[in-house]
C-alpha cells in the first residue's frame, strides 16, 4: 500500500463529494464558514464516453474541488435535468452528501468486488487524465455512493 500525492493511503477515501444547487453560494459558503480553499471550478463536466445505470449519460455538472487538509472536497451542480447519480439523491433527498472517492489502482477488480456484493455499477465515464470513475450504488447499506477513481 502507498499513498496518492496528497497523503491518503491509496486503496482509502481520498474525496468527499456534495450535490449543491448553487456552485458560487456554495463555494462561498464552504471558504467563509469553513475556510477550505483555494477552489478549482470546471463549469462543464460530463466525463468521456459516460454511461448512466447502462445507457449513454447527458447529464452536464459543475465540478469544483479544493483540499481540507489531506481529504479532496468536491462540489457537484447539475446544469441540466438529465438523468444521472446525482439527480437520483437530489429527488431521493435534495441536495447534500453524494459519495465518497476511494482511490484504486485494480479498479476492475474493485467494481466486480463491489458487484459480487449486490452493488450495482450506476456510472461509468472515462475522465481526461486517463483514468476511470465509477459510481457503485452503495445507498442501501450507506449514505451515499461509492465511488472508485482510478489512480
């Protein structure tokens, strides 16, 4: 076992993730009260080749991440009403905790893991640094998705 860039052990959490319904408030919000910062905003965000509980995705978000210590933060707003992990816990629940980020090097092995236990692979995208992100549905046992980044 090792660790990512940022301190983490690298098969651990390394990210937490909430749905906002404004990314600027939000952001604000979590810099003024919480002092976590400096943000890193990507106003469109769909992933490469993106697929949604086994259909193409079109959902759109706003991505923002910053550092609280060694966890990555990162704030999620959807910019349309596709269907998508995130629209699922804002109907289920509005907006809030999603999920948390769990870096993997056998990313495969960990889906089919996750898999074999009952949970349902609900997102899929490559992303541009190369790597893979997916979402297993863990909210029946949990609060939240899990979600492996490929490191």
């Amino acid at each position: 076992m090792g660790l990512v860039s940022f301190g983490q052990p690298d098969d651990g959490i390394i990210q937490m993730s909430y749905v906002v319904e404004d990314m600027r408030k939000a952001i604000d919000h979590w810099v003024s009260k919480l002092k976590v910062g400096p943000w890193f905003l990507l106003d469109h965000f769909t992933g490469v080749d993106p697929v949604y509980r086994g259909k193409p995705s079109e959902a759109d978000v706003s991505i923002a991440m910053a550092f609280a210590g060694h966890m990555n933060i990162e704030l999620i707003q959807p910019n349309n009403s596709a269907a998508s992990v995130y629209r699922e816990i804002i109907d289920r629940r509005g907006y809030g905790f999603h999920h948390w980020g769990v870096g993997t090097w056998k990313f495969d092995q960990d889906v089919e893991r996750y898999r074999a236990a009952g949970h349902e692979l609900a997102f899929l995208a490559k992303v541009p640094s190369g790597g893979r992100v997916g979402y297993m549905d863990t909210t029946a046992q949990l609060s939240g998705f899990v979600e492996f980044i490929e490191l």
